[in-house]
C-alpha cells in the first residue's frame, strides 16, 4: 500500500485537515499558557508533560525579535 500527500487528496476537507491540526495544537498552547497548566502530549508513544514555562520559552524563542 502506497501513502499519498494529503496536499493532493481530492476531498477538500481532508486537504485542509492539517492546517486545522496546526491551529488547534497552537490553541491548546495558548491555553495552557493563559491558565498555567501543563500541556499534555503523546509523542514517541510517550506521555509527555510540557510546563507552562517551558511553552512560554518556546514561544518567545519562535517568535520574530521585536522592533522598539
């Protein structure tokens, strides 16, 4: 069985799907953030915890420098 790009499905929802994904995972950061709790994730087969802090540092790591 051979996996095609989901960019190239012909169901315009399911092409969409990953951008949804990417904004609802940005979402889940923000409220872990707003609220100062852990944001939980699977990854490796793994639980993982993910501070608030350690969201905050990633976040400002991320974002562009700021011009003063």
């Amino acid at each position: 069985m051979t996996m095609k790009n989901i960019d190239e499905a012909k169901d315009p929802d399911l092409r969409a799907s990953v951008a949804a994904m990417q904004r609802a995972a940005l979402i889940a950061r923000h409220t872990a953030i707003q609220t100062n709790t852990d944001l939980v994730i699977m990854k490796n087969g793994q639980l993982l915890r993910i501070s608030p802090e350690e969201l905050r540092r990633h976040m400002q790591e991320d974002s562009p420098p700021q011009n003063d």
